[in-house]
C-alpha cells in the first residue's frame, strides 16, 4: 500500500538538489491508501507545476533573457525528465495503461496513438530546454526559440493530461476488475520503489517546491486573477486590458477604472 509523507521541511534548499538526492529524506510512515488512478492524476500535478515554471518564464525570456536562472529552468526540465518521462510515461502509461485501453477498445483506444506520439515529441523538446539551458544562462540565439519551445510544450501537455485524467484513466479504470485495480496500485508502488529507491512522488513536490521558490513562483497567491471588468466598462476603446496582464504578476492590477 502506498504510504506518504505530508513533510515540506527542506522546501528551499530541495532545489540545490539533485531529485536522487532527495529521495534519502522521503520516508513511508503514516500509511494511507493512494489508489493506482489517484497516483496517476497526482504525478500529472508534478508536471503541471513544471508546466507552470515554463509558462511563467516566457515572458522574461522575451524581454530580458540574460536575467533568467536557467539553472532553475533546467533543474525542472530534468524532473520532468525523470519523473514525467522515465517514469510516469515509459514505466505506468505505456507499460500498463495503454496497452490495456487498446485491448478494450472504444473511443479511448483512439487516443492512444496520438499520446505515444506526444510522449515522443515531448522527450524532444526537454532534450532541447536541457540543451539550451546547460550552461546556467540562455543565450540570446536560443532566447525566442526557448520561449516557442515552452509555448508549445504547455500547450501540448496541458491537452495530453487533460486528455489522460478525463478519458484514458476512467476507461482504464473501467477495463479492469476492482481487485486489478487494486493490485495495480501495489505493482505502480513497486515500480516507484525500484525507480526512485524510495517515494518518488514525495521527492519530486520538495523538488518542484525548491523551483519554485527560486524562481519566484512559490507564493500561489500571486496567480489569483485580477477582477473581471464591470458591465459596460470594458475597454472597447482602448483594447484588450486583458493582454496588459503579465503573466506573472506579483500585485495584478484591477481591471475596475
Ligand atoms: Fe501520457
Ligand atoms: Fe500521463
């Protein structure tokens, strides 16, 4: 059974860290449950934070790109890597998951073939983030194209997770009888064991986290949306306000004049 610790001391320094070396201070006590479906949509969390960071580091990268901690950005491109790709994708989804979703067939066994192909493309696009990253700042040559590569890596993900959580891993959840289910929770947490010597998920929120935090990104307040406009007081003239909001910030302003 899946056990987790609820721990974030470290949360700072966990992104000086390398993710094995994180993996030391993830112990399994306080046991509770985490089904295979439960362990699968919360690993998609892990990589929407990192999908977050990308985001986020567009717009800087297109104005002031010699200011960006690429170190950091490479640090998240690296957990994506091993815990999104290596892991998540080779060892659960395309070992377990989607071979089983052929088997059934029906409208999900369609997906299939465009999520490997995404998974593909995928590892292509972090091999160049961690290329253009390596060096610990992001040369005026691969400013823009970072930025595109990020842009299209979000958008691409964000559809293949949304894709997997609402279709794949109900039709896969359906496909296989409740004491299968349950086995698969046990063989994933094997398999989590032998890839990370310990609770893989556990290790990769303090990495996220130490992203983060570097990064400027911990505080989650900041991402709440400026108010709407009021009816009537849209900026018909002026334009779009909305295209006015960076991305990232701190204080949004309010769209009420
Ligand atoms: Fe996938
Ligand atoms: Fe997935």
């Amino acid at each position: 059974m899946r056990a987790f610790d609820h721990s974030r001391r470290g949360l700072v320094t966990a992104g000086v860290l390398g993710f094995a070396g994180l993996m030391a201070g993830c112990s399994g006590e306080d046991a509770k449950e985490v089904g295979a479906v439960e362990d699968l949509m919360r690993e998609h969390g892990i990589l929407r934070r990192v999908l977050l960071i990308y985001a986020e580091s567009v717009p800087k990268l297109r104005t002031d790109a010699a200011s960006v901690l690429a170190t950091h950005l490479n640090k998240a491109a690296q957990l994506f890597r091993d815990f999104g790709e290596d892991y998540h994708e080779r060892k659960l989804e395309e070992a377990y998951i989607f071979p089983r979703i052929e088997k059934a067939g029906g409208p999900a066994a369609g997906l299939v073939d465009p999520l490997l192909k995404q998974h593909q493309r995928g590892r292509e696009i972090t091999q160049f983030i961690l290329g253009a990253t390596a060096s610990g700042t992001v040369s005026a040559a691969d400013a823009e194209p970072l930025a595109r590569a990020f842009e299209a890596f979000v958008r691409m993900y964000q559809n293949h997770t949304a894709r997997e959580d609402t279709v794949i891993f109900p039709a896969w959840k359906n496909a296989l009888p409740a004491s299968e289910i349950e086995e698969m929770g046990d063989k994933f947490e094997e398999i989590e064991k032998a890839q990370f010597g310990g609770d893989g998920f556990d290790a990769a929120v303090k990495q996220v986290d130490g992203i983060e935090h570097a990064l400027g990104f911990a505080d989650l307040a900041q991402f709440t949306a400026p108010p709407p406009p009021r009816a009537g007081t849209s900026p018909a003239k002026g334009g779009n306000a909305t295209a006015k909001v960076p991305l990232s910030s701190p204080l949004p302003p309010s769209w009420i004049p």
